[in-house]
C-alpha cells in the first residue's frame, strides 16, 4: 500500500513540470486596442406600433352582418364563396 502512495506522489510531481513559455507577439504586428470607455454602438429595435382592442376585427364585429346576409338556404354558397377566396388568399403567398 505504501508502494501505491509513493508511486502516486511521484507521478503527480512529473505532472508537475515547468509551464511552457508563452510565445510572445511579433514586434512587427503591435496589438489594436480600442478604448474602454467607448461601447460599440448598439442596434435599436423599431418601436412596436401600438394596437388597441378597437382596432382589431373580432368575430363579434361581424356577426350582425353575417346573421342578415346567411341564412339555412343560401349558407351553401356563401361558405363556397368564403372557401374560394381564401384559396386565392394562399395561392397569391
């Protein structure tokens, strides 16, 4: 066992050894630094347009309309009408 301990310390005293030496930079190539007290410029997002609940069309909005104008014997066509212009919607994207 004391085998083992002294075989541990030896090989973790190898692993120990001399740092490399750091490579220095070329005298040619002097390093850019830029100032700390200058930030790089930031990007500003575009402000959000703001949207009331008035402005937005809900299905509220349309129900009047849609209860004068559908009825049971013309709901038929109105729905192919709606489904048609909506393929039209998605084929113009």
């Amino acid at each position: 066992m004391r085998w083992l301990m002294i075989l541990g310390l030896c090989f973790s005293m190898l692993g120990c050894g001399e740092e490399p030496a750091a490579e220095e930079p070329a005298a040619e190539e002097p390093a850019v630094e830029e100032p700390a007290d200058q930030a790089p410029p930031e990007e500003e997002a575009p402000a959000e347009p703001e949207i009331s609940a008035e402005e937005v069309p809900l299905p509220e909005d349309f129900e009047e309309e849609a209860e004068g104008e559908i009825s049971a014997e013309n709901y038929a066509a109105v729905l192919d009408e709606l489904s048609a212009e909506l393929e039209a919607e998605e084929g113009s994207e």
